[in-house]
C-alpha cells in the first residue's frame, strides 16, 4: 500500500514540505521494523502459553521420576488421596501407594481408599481402566512398617470404634499371618474367614469401606 502525504512542519502552518522518495523509504522501512517486532512479541508470549500453564498443580497420579515403578516412593507433602482427596502425607503410619505400569504413583491416606482404588481404577482415573499395577504397598497395621500389599494378609475389619485409621473403617493389613490371626482372636466377632489376601477384595468389600465414592 503506497504511503499517503503528509505535510511536516516546523512552526506550522508556514513552513511545511511534502517528504522526498527518500524521507517516504526511510519510514516504510520503519515501519516494517516494527510491525516484525510487535509480532515476534506475539509470537514468543504464545509459546509461552502452549508450554506452561499453572506448574504449582499436583496431580493425584504423578510420574514415577527417579524412583522404579516397583519401588515404593516418599509420599510429596502436596499429594492428594486418589480417592477422598485427603493429604496421605498426613498419616504416615496409614498412608498407601502404587504404581501403574504406564508409570505413574498414586498416593492414598489408608488402605481402605488403596482397596477401592485396587478394586476399580478407572472409576477413579479413566486412563487407569484396565490398568497393570506394578507395584503396591501398604502400612502394617502393627508395626506401622510399610509392606508389600501383594504378600501382605489383611483382616476385614468391620467396626471402626477398635480402630483409629484414617477414615475410620479400613481392612487392616498386616506382613504375617500370624499378627493377623492373633488379631482376629481376640474379638468374638471375627474369625480366620475375615484374614484376606489382595487378590480376595472385590466390590463387595470396596464398597463397604469406601462405599460413598462409588455413587
């Protein structure tokens, strides 16, 4: 587009000039200058925003980073429970985790919401529907010791007042079978039906721990 006159003047009205060929390059040449500035501003501020975002967010299933799928992880103090969203941080002698093998960590603030998690993944993470798990670990109910969920034996426990987990009701897991069967003595109202292993928790007993978060 052909730039149009304009007069510049000095002390105006009196002495003006219409610009030289010269003087009209100069300015065109200015002016394309600028308008490749303006846009390389644009352009990095939308890079930007393609790139980033809001980095303080913590997802409730995280990469596994440094630490092996099959090795349990320090639980992040921001971490939320794939389940309640309660801080697992908060309960260390309660807290539980695994991992999936696409690699990411979930975190949990006791073994019931673990159990609901375990039972069905992708009610909780659509991506994790169907999911293999590579690693589980959950706390011992005795020695508060963390331990391989696989090989751990878990007690149903169904009244919350002879517990004071996190949640209140929660299977309880323990590294020997006989902590569990000593546990299941002294209460009249369980017996060694009650012990479990992992491969054992259904829907049934998700639901009745953490039944609420099925609705």
């Amino acid at each position: 587009m052909a730039t149009p006159f304009v007069p510049v003047c000095f002390d105006a009205p009196t002495r003006c000039y219409k610009p030289t060929s010269r003087v009209l390059r100069a300015v065109r040449t200015s002016l394309s200058r600028r308008r490749l500035v303006v846009a390389a501003g644009a352009l990095t501020v939308g890079l930007a925003g393609c790139t980033g975002g809001d980095g303080d967010a913590t997802p409730t299933a995280t990469p596994t980073s440094t630490t092996a799928r099959t090795d349990p992880a320090p639980v992040p103090a921001e971490a939320s429970c794939a389940v309640c969203n309660m801080v697992p941080a908060n309960f260390p002698d309660y807290n539980a985790q695994l991992t999936v093998e696409a690699g990411d960590r979930v975190f949990f603030c006791s073994s019931g919401c673990f159990g609901a998690y375990y039972v069905d993944p992708g009610h909780f993470e659509p991506s994790h529907e169907g999911t293999t798990f590579a690693g589980l670990w959950v706390h011992d109910h005795e020695t508060k010791e963390l331990i391989d969920a696989r090989s751990a034996w878990f007690v149903r426990e169904t009244n919350a007042d002879r517990v004071d987990d996190p949640m209140q009701r929660n299977p309880l897991p323990f590294a020997d079978r006989a902590d569990a069967e000593a546990y299941v003595a002294g209460y009249d109202d369980l017996s060694e039906a009650d012990i479990l292993r992992l491969d054992d928790f259904d829907t049934d007993l998700a639901t009745f721990y953490r039944g609420r978060f099925f609705e």
